[in-house]
C-alpha cells in the first residue's frame, strides 16, 4: 500500500515538474531571472545572511545566530536524506537538461530550498513585517529550482518543511 501511495506521489511530482521546469524555450530573461533567484538560496548568499548580522547587538544579533543555527542543521538533515532516499535528479529520472549547475546527482530533498526558508524563516519569526517579503522570496527560490530543472517539486516542499522544522524548535528553546 505504501509503495502505491509513493508511485502516485512520485508520478504527480515528475507530471509537475514538467509543466513548470522552463528548459531550453524559455526566454533568456527568464532564465536570468529564475537564475538569480536560485542563487540566493545558495550557499554564499544564505551564509552571508546568517553571518553578516552576526556582530550586531540585540534581536538582530539573536536572530543572526539562530538563523545561523537553522542553516547548520538544516542542511546536516537535508544531507543525511539526500544520502539515504539518493532519489536521482530530474535530468537522470526524466531527462530534462538542468539550465544551472546540480550540485551533486541528488534531488531529494532541495538543500537551496532548506537554505533560503531557513533563514527566511529565522528572520521572519524575529520580524515579523518582514515575513510578508522574507517568506516569499524563500518560495521562490524553491521555484527556481523546479523551474531550472534541478529539482522535483516535492524536492522543494520537503527542504522547506525541514527547514521551517528545524527553525520552530530553535526559536522556542
């Protein structure tokens, strides 16, 4: 039963990346665009926006560390499944050509996604009238992946469900 319930998933997930990976037709705007996006849950822009504030003095500086925090743990947890489940990414399991570099040859979970809504996610619990931008953006950057043919949608739901899990935690202890 469990095994139909994963092919169903699976199927579902390959049926949407289809529709919304953007590939080689796209415009080359859209695929500056989308490419920009991607690198904000990359590893420099999400280490720069978790360390930066780190000298600051109070809820900035508090917030910096938690989300600096969340970064590592996320990513520790996003690394371990990614080993374990090693589900292929879209250009191996439907060969989709990638308009980005693919870190590694694994899709599940996205570690871009997990980065970006990790420290959005930190950012927005300590302020909060930024989540109305913050958590977007981070959405977006997950969009970009799937758009950029790196990642299966679930790919990106689940990195930003580990990453908004690892935060909750954290914020309260």
């Amino acid at each position: 039963m469990a095994h139909v319930i994963l092919a169903r998933l699976d199927a579902r997930d390959r049926a949407l990346f289809q529709r919304w990976s953007v590939r080689e037709r796209a415009s080359r705007t859209t695929r500056v665009f989308w490419t920009v996006l991607t690198h904000l849950g990359g590893v420099s822009c999400s280490v720069a926006a978790a360390t930066l504030p780190l000298l600051s003095h109070g809820a900035l500086g508090a917030a910096a560390r938690q989300a600096l925090a969340t970064l590592i743990v996320s990513h520790l947890v996003v690394q371990l499944v990614k080993r374990t489940v090693g589900r292929p990414r879209p250009s191996l399991g439907v060969g989709c050509h990638a308009l980005v570099h693919e870190p590694d040859r694994f899709s599940f979970p996205s570690g871009h996604s997990a980065a970006a809504m990790s420290v959005a996610f930190v950012y927005a619990l300590a302020f909060p009238a930024l989540a109305v931008v913050l958590i977007p953006l981070a959405m977006l950057v997950g969009m970009s992946r799937v758009c950029l043919g790196v990642h299966y949608p679930g790919d990106v739901l689940i990195g930003q469900l580990i990453a908004v899990l690892t935060a909750i935690p954290l914020a309260l202890g």
